[in-house]
C-alpha cells in the first residue's frame, strides 16, 4: 500500500513540473497587437497560411499577403516569417504583414497607428513638402520628403506610382489627418540586416561586393548593404596610382576584411590579401649583393621607387644617385618609367622593404639621416596618400548633392 502510495505522489510531481514547464518556458508573455513575431509556417491551405510561434496555439495568415505576382506563394512549409499580431477571433490568433490599402478601412488603419502595423500605400502625386499617399478606404496621408526612403530621391517623382510600405506616425481627425513614413520602415529592415551580419561576419574573412563609387584614395564597396572601402594601399601587391583604372562602379570584388566598425557601420577591405603574396621565396629571388633590371615607379625627394617584379619594389635612395654628386631630388636623375640596372643592398623580411643600389656601385652602410629617410618613406608608402578628414567629407558632400 505504501508504495502505491508512493508511486502516485510520484505521479502527481511529474504532472506538476510538467505543467509548470508548460506554463512558464513553453507559452511567454502574452501577445499584443502590432507586436512583431518570427514563426515557422507549418501548414498552407487554399486561404491561410498557419504558424507555429514557439507557443501554445497557432498563428494564422492571409495567404494573399505572401503572394508573389503570379498569385502563387512565396514561402514553403518550414520557412521562418515575420508578421504583426493583430489580435485573437475565437481561439484564433491573426497576423498580418502589412494592412493591404485598396481593403483597408479606417479601423483597421487606426488600429494600424496604434499598433505600429506597416500599411501599403500608393504614391499618387508630389505636394508641397512631400508626396501625396493612397492608403486605403478613402484616406489619403502625407509623406514628407525626408520620411521617403533611406536619401532622397535625385529625381522629383521618382516614386510616384509606386506602392511601398509605411508606417503611420500620425492619425488625427479620424483618418483626415495622417502623417506616414516610408524611411522608419527601411531603417528596421536594415538594423535587422546589421544584426544578422554582425552574427555572420568577422575581420579575416573573405566576401564579395559591388564597387559603389570610386575616388582616388579607393573604391567604395556595398557587402550586403555595409559600406566598405578599398584603401588604394589594398588594392593590389604592386602600387597603384590611378585606382579608377583598377576599379569602376558596379563591378563586382571579392576581398578580405581587414577592419570592421559597427558604431559606423564601415569595412575596411583588402582586395591584396585575396592574392598570392609576392614575397614568399623573396631571399631567394633576390639575394643581397645579386642584380636586376627594374623600372622607377615613384620618385621622392629622397629616392626613386623601382619595380623589380609584379609586388615587389625596392628603394634607391638619393643618395646612391649622381655618382658622388649631391642630388636634391631623384628626379634630377631618373624619371619614372625609365628602365634601370640596380643591385639588392639589404633586405628586410619581416618588414617586407628592399634597398637598392645602382648596379656596379660599392655597396655601403647607410648614414644617420639616410636611414631616417629610408624608414619615413617605407612606412608611407603602403598607405593613402588622403586623410580620414577628406575620406569623410567626400562622402558628406555626396550625401548633400543625392538630398
């Protein structure tokens, strides 16, 4: 008797940590509406679409709103959607995408407001100040200009015509004053899109872009809607000094992130890290004390920059030109594009730097102020030659000129 005792208290425990799971992990807070879900569709009939929201009872949906133009749906059993809670008919609970705006009424408009559900709206004309928008059971709204899409358009009318989502920002006079914005919907997309990147990207990893706009300290990328930058140092092992040769707008790049900044929402890219490097083997290549042909690239007060294969170039200082004369520029002595014997001076791996000096020259120790020159011009010379200043003015005076 006392173990059946026992066996049922047992019973009656597991029942109740069962209920108890039930009601605090399985079913959370209770739903409210305009409140934004993530489901999984579990079943498509001829008009709904159900859901599964990770709670108790399932959700359903209009299957006219994931229609695609040809009438058919455009999501599958097992696909993850976003939707809007409307509210419970019966034990149903209702979702939406977004109140439709040829069917919409002013309670469902106002619920809309309220509950911070998009509406689809038609832009029917340009007004003073913004444009003119058709949402729905008679009622018209207002789009400011400033509300309309990420920038403003670089054309007037260029969205006239078209339906876009909105979210009403005003509701007054029961429909006859409404104020819309089309931007706060884009910006939710895209802080959702910077999250999901922030999930899935890292510095060292290699993705591919457009090329968006191209300057001479580099080219702007767009990787999944992040704007990056190809320093012109990054572009190539061999330097480039016309990066609008290199690059042009809308072709396609792959590169490796070298620098990634959220706060801004920047990349910094490196297309030469997607390539062989160059210097693997270099000692072997070129030895101190052996001699090549190269071609002057660059030239400096204090030296001339000679190519001595595709990434690899080497610097001849001032010094070792004008055969004991004392030269001011190399320019006085070389010109770029002209073909010149040198000799390997020294080599620095780590560093990556060669020193070069005319061939059939004593090879010799750099003095004090040589070797000063020597280290300022090696380490300026991978970077852009424009300032961070100048980077982002460039792109605030394109910003102006798109507004």
């Amino acid at each position: 008797m006392e173990r059946d005792d026992e066996k049922s208290a047992g019973t009656d425990n597991e029942k109740s940590f069962a209920e108890l799971l039930d009601e605090n992990f399985v079913t959370p807070g209770r739903l409210t509406p305009g409140q934004k879900v993530t489901a999984t569709v579990v079943k498509i009939t001829a008009d709904w679409v159900f859901l599964d929201l990770g709670r108790k009872g399932e959700g359903c949906l209009d299957r006219k709103e994931l229609a695609g133009p040809d009438g058919r749906t455009t999501v599958k059993e097992g696909d993850a959607v976003q939707a809007y809670f409307k509210g419970a008919e019966g034990s149903e609970l209702r979702f939406t995408t977004k109140i439709a705006g040829g069917a919409a009424g002013q309670s469902q408009l106002e619920d809309a407001w309220r509950g911070g559900i998009p509406v689809e709206g038609l832009v029917e004309r340009e007004v003073k100040g913004g444009y003119e928008i058709r949402i729905g059971g008679g009622v018209r709204g207002f789009c400011p200009f400033s509300q309309m899409g990420l920038l403003r358009a670089r054309e007037q009318g260029e969205f006239i015509g078209t339906r876009l989502p909105f979210r009403i920002t005003e509701y007054r006079e029961r429909g006859r004053n409404v104020v819309l914005s089309n931007r706060v919907i884009l910006e939710e997309k895209r802080r959702e899109e910077i999250e999901a990147l922030k999930k899935g990207m890292r510095e060292g990893m290699t993705v591919a872009g457009k090329i968006t706009a191209v300057r001479d300290f580099g080219a702007f990328v767009d990787v999944g809607g992040v704007e990056g930058l190809i320093p012109a140092s990054e572009i190539g092992w061999e330097w480039v000094g016309d990066v609008r040769g290199a690059f042009s707008a809308g072709q396609e790049v792959t590169a490796v992130i070298i620098r990634i900044d959220w706060e801004k929402e920047r990349l910094t890219l490196s297309v030469k890290k997607t390539l062989a490097d160059p210097w693997q083997g270099i000692a072997d290549r070129f030895p101190v004390g052996s001699r090549h042909t190269g071609k002057v690239v660059r030239l400096t007060a204090y030296g001339a920059f000679v190519s001595l294969s595709p990434g690899i170039d080497g610097l001849l200082h001032v010094s070792r030109l004008g055969g004991g004369k004392r030269v001011k520029h190399a320019g006085e002595v070389v010109k770029e594009g002209q073909t010149i014997e040198v000799k390997v001076e020294s080599l620095d791996l780590d560093r990556k730097r060669i020193a070069l000096a005319p061939a059939g020259g004593e090879t010799r120790e750099d003095g004090p102020d040589e070797k000063d020159d020597y280290r300022r011009y090696m380490e300026a010379a991978p970077r852009a030659t424009t300032s961070l200043g100048d980077i982002l003015k460039t792109r605030l005076d394109e910003k102006k000129a798109r507004s």
